[in-house]
C-alpha cells in the first residue's frame, strides 16, 4: 500500500497530465459537429475490431439457423427475380446489391446502431440502405475501411418514406423508441381507405430504398386529433432484435439526382 | 502572475486572433505565460494552472478543450525542456528570464511552442489524414510565435 501511495506522489504529473489531457480530449470531442463525427469514426473502428472476434463464436453456434435462412432467402430472391424479369420496365434505377453479416446490433436505446462486416473496400459509402430478406434495417452512417455503421430503423433520427400498399398513399414512417417490433407512420390523409393487417411498403421518394420493400403490417390505427392525418402504428415484418445476413443496397445515381435536387432547393 | 493569466487571455482572444499574418498565421501570444510561468513553483499546481488557462481561452474562443489539451502538454513537457537548454542546474532553482542570452531564449521559448502548436493542430485535425498540414502549421505558426515572444521578452522583460 505503502508502494502505492509511494508510486502515485512519485508519478503524480504523469497522473494529473493523463487526466486532464483525456478532459480537454473530450471536450474537444464534444465541441463541433466535426469532431464527434470524427470520434463516433474511430470509435466504430476499434468497437468493432473487438466485436469481431466474439462474434465469430456466435457464427459457428448459430449455423444450422443461419443456414435455414440463407434457404429462405436464396427462395425469395429467386422469386423476386422472376417476378421482375416479368415487370422489368417497372424498375428503372439499377440497384446494386452486398452481402453482410451484422457484428453488433443495439435495440435496447433510443439511438441505435449497428456494425457490419463490409467497409469501403467492399464499395460502401454513407447513406446507402440496408435490408435483410424480411424488410429494411437501416441507413449506412459511417464506414471505415473494413467496417461499416448503420443507423437502426429503431433510431428516432431515422425517417423513411413509405406507403401503403394496397392504395399508394404515401407517409413517412419513424420510431418512437419505445416498442422494438413496432414503427409508427405519419402523415398519412384520413381520405385513405385503411384496415388492420394491411401491409406497408417503402415508398421509393427516396434515394436511399427502392420502392416496395416490405416493412410490416398495419397493427391499429386512429386519426390524430385536429388534423385530417392517420397515426398508424405498423409491425414490422423483421425481427431487429434478430438480425444475421443483410444487404447494402446502392442506388448508382444518388449521387446524381440528389444534386439536382439540391440544385433546386436553393 | 494573475493578472498575466488574464490578460494574456483576453489580448489573445480579443486582439492576436484577429491578427492573420499572410492570411493563415496567427502569433500565440498567449503561451508568454506558459514560458515565463516561475520554475521553482510546484510541476503538479502548473500542469492544473496551464490547463484552467487553456481551458479560459476556449471558453473564449469557442473552441472545445483544444487549447486546453496544448496548453497542459507544453506545461508537462516544460522541465524537459528547460532541462535541455539551461543544464541540469535549473531543476532545484528559478531559472531567471531576465538574465538568459537572447539566442537562448529563442530556442526554449521555440521548443515550448512547438509542443504547444503540434498538439493544438493535432486536435483540432483529429485525424492523421492531414498530417502535412498539421506539420506546416506547427513549424510555420511556431516560428512566428517564438519570434514574436521573444521580442516581447526582449522588449519588456529583460530590460528590468
């Protein structure tokens, strides 16, 4: 104990350095929009890089249902690639798909996210969308060169254009931070025709999703107080609180139509 | 020594920051203090001190805890520096500024600076992307301001 006390009066600048220096660093982080961007960076690279190793225990216990699903998958994407070769004209943004595992996954919080195992050197970039087979997961956020952040859908900054399917009458879908399975869609007018169990789909205003990925089905509806708009509360098809295999989805001419329409809002 | 602290606070953040040289440069004038700070009080009560003074110019200057951090390196590695530029000798007494030779001077007060200005450009950078720029500013920003204390030093001090 002696030694102790001994080695901290002896090492006290060091001491009182480290501690104030690690201060200023995390005033610093805290301080612009800039230099969190730039932490929350590094913080992903290294959260991950100690992710991966626990998570590839869980891969080799989990293979017998990883593989069921990656049938199921296999299923559907045959499927949709048949009914698209009968609609083709129907699709006309090219959409480019990747294949990721995801290596960590919040639910539990207000503002989640999650990690995957592809970064830039597989082509992600920010603002790319994320689905797995049953419906859409999230918004890629930032990406390092092997890793990548994705906005959860449970993230309350996260809102994504959808629409019913049955009638095409658009709002914007958003979570409350409350129920994990279940998102809530706005701004939908009271003029639609609506019924329990309808099934909810992205609405394509966006770069980020193509039209018509499935999210979920209407669960209950009632008409906000004072205005002509639903509040509808939608379950989701995907398990977030179980996510194995996703895809990153790029829309090739983001980047393109999103400065023209830049262009037009100044 | 109080009054030193606050001035220097507020001529640098009111006055030396306006002050661009060739568009990008600017003379810390501030780190005066962290230089002329005594050396025969505690190490420990400095490395608090040059932090609080930091800290006081980012409140000013709404920049985070960069010149914070800075401030703190260039104050713990000050004994080193004073070590390797006046001799062993100036561990156990004051070191008088008054006194030093000019080319003296310039070197220790060149070596306090450059720490100070590495770590600030490094902070406020946060990346290792642009190290050249960090580089070209410590060395460039930290002429300019060693020159220029020292011809404060020269100016005010050691005439007494």
């Amino acid at each position: 104990m002696q030694q102790l006390i001994n080695a901290i009066i002896k090492f006290r600048n060091v001491l009182v350095f480290s501690v104030l220096f690690l201060f200023s660093l995390l005033l610093t982080s805290k301080s612009s929009a800039y230099h969190r961007e730039i932490f929350s960076k590094w913080s992903t690279g290294l959260g991950s890089w100690m992710h991966q190793s626990s998570s590839a225990l869980g891969h080799y216990l989990n293979l017998a249902k990883d593989n069921q699903r990656l049938s199921e998958e296999n299923e559907l994407l045959l499927t949709e690639l048949l009914q698209k070769k009968q609609t083709d004209d129907n699709q006309l943004i090219p959409y480019k798909v990747g294949v990721a595992r995801v290596l960590r996954n919040s639910f539990m919080l207000e503002y989640n996210y999650l990690t995957i195992n592809i970064g830039e050197n597989h082509g992600i970039r920010p603002e790319m969308g994320v689905v797995s087979a049953k419906g859409i997961v999230g918004v890629v956020r930032h990406t390092t060169s092997r890793y990548a952040q994705v906005m959860s859908v449970l993230n309350k900054d996260l809102q994504v254009n959808a629409k019913l399917q049955k009638s095409n009458h658009f709002g914007s879908l958003k979570w409350t931070g409350e129920n994990p399975k279940e998102l809530k869609l706005d701004d939908v007018p009271n003029t639609a025709p609506i019924k329990v169990g309808d099934t909810v789909i992205t609405g394509g205003m966006s770069t980020i999703f193509p039209a018509g990925i499935p999210i979920g089905i209407v669960q209950n509806y009632s008409q906000k107080p004072l205005t002509n708009f639903y509040e509808i509360n939608v379950a989701m098809f995907q398990d977030m609180t179980n996510l194995g295999v996703i895809y990153v989805i790029e829309n090739p001419d983001r980047i393109e139509i999103n400065s023209l329409q830049n262009l037009s809002n100044e | 020594m109080f009054a030193l602290f606050a001035g220097l606070v507020l001529a640098q953040s009111l006055l030396f920051d306006r002050l661009l040289i060739a568009q990008q440069y600017v003379p810390y004038i501030s780190l005066l203090f962290i230089v002329l700070y005594p050396t025969d009080l505690r190490q420990t009560m400095f490395l608090v001190v040059a932090f609080l003074y930091g800290l006081s110019i980012d409140l000013l200057s709404v920049s985070g805890g960069i010149h914070a951090g800075a401030c703190l390196s260039a104050a713990f590695l000050r004994p080193v520096v004073l070590r390797s530029v006046f001799g062993i000798s100036s561990d156990y007494s004051a070191v008088k500024f008054s006194k030093i030779p000019l080319v003296q001077w310039f070197i220790y007060c060149l070596l306090v600076v450059m720490t100070h200005h590495l770590v600030l450009f490094g902070l406020s950078d946060f990346s290792m992307n642009r190290w050249v720029w960090v580089l070209q500013q410590t060395i460039l920003n930290g002429l300019l301001t060693a020159v220029v204390i020292s011809v404060f030093m020269f100016l005010f001090v050691s005439k007494k």
